[in-house]
C-alpha cells in the first residue's frame, strides 16, 4: 500500500521541488498543505498541480481544527512550513516566526499524539547552530542561533525532540545546509545575485563576503528527505540529521562564480554587514550517509548552472515575485 505523505508548507521553495521529486521518483500520493504567504507561491507547483496524486489543502499549521483532519489522512508528515526570512525577522520582530515556527510546530506535534503516523520529519535548520566552533559542525555541535528566524527553528527543533523523548513519537529532525536551486524566493543570496546579474544591477554583498557556508542544491535535499522516509524508522527515531556537502564556499566567492556563469559586467557593491551574521557554516555529512546511504551528488558549479539556466529561462517568475512584494511593502 502506498504511503501518505503531508508536505507543509508545500508551495515553499525547498518543499515544492521535495514534492515534484516525490512525484517523479516514488508512488507516495502526497497532501501539500499550505497558508500561501509571501514564502508560498501556488506557481511553484503549477506544473504538477493536476497530478493525480497530488492534492492541496489551502491552510495554515496554526489551525489546530485543520490540521487535526489532515493529519488523520496521512502516513508521514515533513513538516517544512516555516517564516524563513533571517532580515525580516530582524527589522520587522520575531513573533510570526514564533507562532509559525514553534507554536506551529506543537500544533503538528500534537495532532500526531492523537493520530499516530509512521513519522513526522521535521526540517530545521543548519542556522541552528550559529558560526561554526568546530568544522566540520556535526550533530552534537552547540546550538547558538543567532537571529531571531535561527532561534525560532531551534525551538521547534528542541520542541520536536522534546516529543520524541516524553511521548516516544517518531520524530526525525533534519537540519539541512544552505539550499540553493530553482524557484527560490529573490530574497535569498544565491537568487539575488543570479536575478541581479542578469538585469544588469550590482550584485549586494553584506560586509567584505567573507561569511561562507555550505550550498546544498535542493534535488540533492529532497533526495535526502526521500531517503528518510524509505528507511528504517527505529534507526531514526528521535535522530538529528545534517543535510550537507561538507564543502563551504565564501560569499564573494558565489557572487564571482555568479557573473561568470551569467557572463555579466555587473559590478559587486558592498553594503552594512547584516545584523546577527554567521560568519562559517559547513556542515559534516557521516551520520545521514551512514543511517540511510544517502550523499549529496551534485558539485557546486553544476547545480549553480542548473539554476543559472532556471533563472534565466523564467524571468516573468521572478519579476513578479520581486513586483508583488515590492507592491506589499507599501
């Protein structure tokens, strides 16, 4: 019989390509269940939106009602909505991110304390663990967020946790590495640049550039999830996983590659160190390969063309994603 997966947040960047994967490798029917803010964007799955074993549930994780029927109907939930902009949660305040990113959390948590699944896959964040101490950052490395976004995820993170060690649910906690690929929101560094170089601006660097962290190509990341579910849960169970490549690369370096691959003369300004900033992340990569097999595949240069060739082919998707939000901020 074929699984069940809930995808949250399913209109999202990482969790639209998880589920275009999901429906292209496996025969799991998939639920996307999404509230459609600025993160959002229905155009992201537009493609498969008539698949036969896709269906979308227009809500927010904060429904406790909702969630609870949803939740009944499934096998698997990765858990994947979240308020994931690190500058808004610092010029704007944290509490949506607490409401989503925690409060909504528990909600989840215990709706699958009254109607058990098979697992609940929590994606959290490698921004959990602040700049590295040690590199390469394992598991067991210190949690020091330091944003308000990089807090709220390790409270949901812990939280999640916290249930497995109380309820002995079947809580999986991944902490993916900077993901990077098509359909990701301009606000992020590696999408900027790339829209940014071919429109012809300057390329926005916080600081000198030295910050580095390690780029994870979203196919690479939803193959690692795919694994997650396929394998053996008493392994899992109650486990924190890094999804990474063991490679960091700096942020000027990203803005040089950019222009070259875009074959762009734009020029690189530098701009006020953001606030918070997390000088190193690299993340290792033994424990998930070990538990599931699985080892990211794709290079830096290869998935930074891919995306290049993304951006370059869907200029209508980004402009108005960069117009509706320019047009919201008034």
């Amino acid at each position: 019989m074929s699984k069940r997966v809930l995808v949250t947040g399913g209109a999202g960047f990482i969790s639209s390509n998880f589920i275009r994967h999901l429906l292209a490798n496996t025969a799991y029917e998939v639920v996307s269940l999404d509230a459609l803010t600025y993160a959002g964007n229905l155009e992201n799955l537009a493609d498969v939106m008539g698949h036969e074993r896709l269906s979308f549930v227009h809500g927010d994780i904060r429904d406790a009602e909702l969630v609870a029927k949803v939740v009944a109907e499934v096998d698997v939930i990765v858990n994947a909505a979240a308020e994931s902009h690190v500058e808004k949660s610092i010029e704007e305040g944290a509490s949506e991110f607490v409401t989503t990113n925690v409060e909504g959390t528990q909600i989840l948590l215990d709706a699958i304390r009254r109607a058990p699944v098979e697992r609940f896959i929590l994606i959290s964040s490698s921004e959990v663990y602040g700049t590295a101490e040690c590199a390469p950052m394992d598991e067991e490395h210190p949690l020091n967020p330091r944003s308000p976004y990089a807090a709220t995820k390790a409270g949901g993170d812990r939280l999640a946790y916290s249930y497995f060690v109380t309820y002995g649910l079947p809580i999986v906690i991944v902490r993916p590495f900077n993901n990077y690929g098509p359909r990701q929101h301009p606000e992020k560094v590696i999408p900027r640049f790339i829209t940014q170089a071919l429109a012809g601006s300057p390329l926005t660097i916080h600081g000198d550039g030295h910050a580095s962290r390690d780029w994870l190509y979203v196919d690479d990341d939803a193959e690692a999830i795919e694994a997650i579910i396929a394998s053996d849960i008493d392994s899992l169970a109650g486990e924190v996983v890094n999804v990474a490549t063991g490679i960091d690369i700096s942020v000027a370096d990203v803005a040089d590659a950019v222009l070259a691959v875009t074959d762009s003369s734009s020029a690189r300004v530098h701009v006020a160190e953001r606030l918070g900033q997390v000088d190193r992340h690299i993340g290792s990569t033994g424990k998930l390969e070990r538990l599931t097999g699985f080892r990211a595949r794709t290079s830096f240069e290869q998935g930074l063309e891919r995306t290049v060739a993304w951006y370059r082919e869907n200029e209508t998707w980004w402009k108005t994603v960069l117009e509706r939000d320019r047009v919201s901020s008034f």
